[in-house]
C-alpha cells in the first residue's frame, strides 16, 4: 500500500480550508428578516367608489384609457362579520370588469367597510397570486 504523501494531501488541505472559509463568510452575511417584500403599489390614475349613484363599473372601464399597463385592483373592506358579503361584491365587480375585458386583483380587507376599485401602473407578478376565475 502506498502513502498519500503528494498532492493528495495537499487537495484535501485546500478543500477543508475552502470549506471553513465558506462556512465562516455564510455565518457573517445578513439575511434581513425574512418576510417578503410586497410589491410597491402604484399611484391610482382613476378610482371608482361602489355607490348608489355610481355608473355600472363596466361603463366607468370603458370611460378611462385603455392600458395594457395598468392593473385595476378591487378593494372590498369589512366590517366584523361582513366579509362574506364584501368578497361577494367584490368577485361581482370582479366579473363585470372581466366583461368589459380588464382583470381584476381583489383584496378583502378588515376596515371601515366599503368597495373600491383602482386603476394604476402597478402590474404584479404573475406567480405571487392565484385567479380566483380559474
């Protein structure tokens, strides 16, 4: 049997020093703290209010300037023990944009109860959502 006196020795120094070089620099970065970033939102060019007096949002749509840039967001908030009726108004709207050929991202909320939808340069990443119509 022969000894491992050459550059056998010398490889396997090098690789465990690699090692603990890239052990210590791995313990030393900053890895933030760990949530997410949300994607920041876009100033509104245009805002709808689900009111009594206001148009049918599919007729609201088709006044403004068309964009294949813009995102129209539906914000439903709710009061306690309203959020089955707000996410309901919120998929109606939801589906009357869609007739009028916009998607829609819906977010529910807790708040001071209300239905709102925006249109602004705010396109987010496919991959963070699921649709809701698929």
């Amino acid at each position: 049997a022969r000894l491992a006196v050459g550059w056998e020795i010398m490889l396997a120094d090098l690789s465990l020093i690699l090692f603990m070089v890239t052990a210590v620099a791995l313990s030393q970065t900053d890895d933030g703290d760990g949530r997410v970033a949300i994607s920041p939102q876009g100033e509104a060019l245009a805002f709808y209010r689900v009111d009594s007096d206001a148009p049918p949002i599919g007729e609201w749509l088709e006044s403004q300037s068309v964009d294949v840039r813009q995102q129209l967001t539906i914000v439903a908030q709710y009061r306690s023990g309203e959020q089955e009726a707000a996410l309901m108004q919120a998929e109606t709207l939801a589906r009357e944009a869609r007739a009028s050929g916009a998607q829609a991202r819906i977010v529910v909320e807790p708040g001071e109860g209300g239905t709102t939808a925006t249109l602004a340069f705010d396109v987010p990443d496919a991959t963070l959502a699921r649709n809701l119509h698929e």
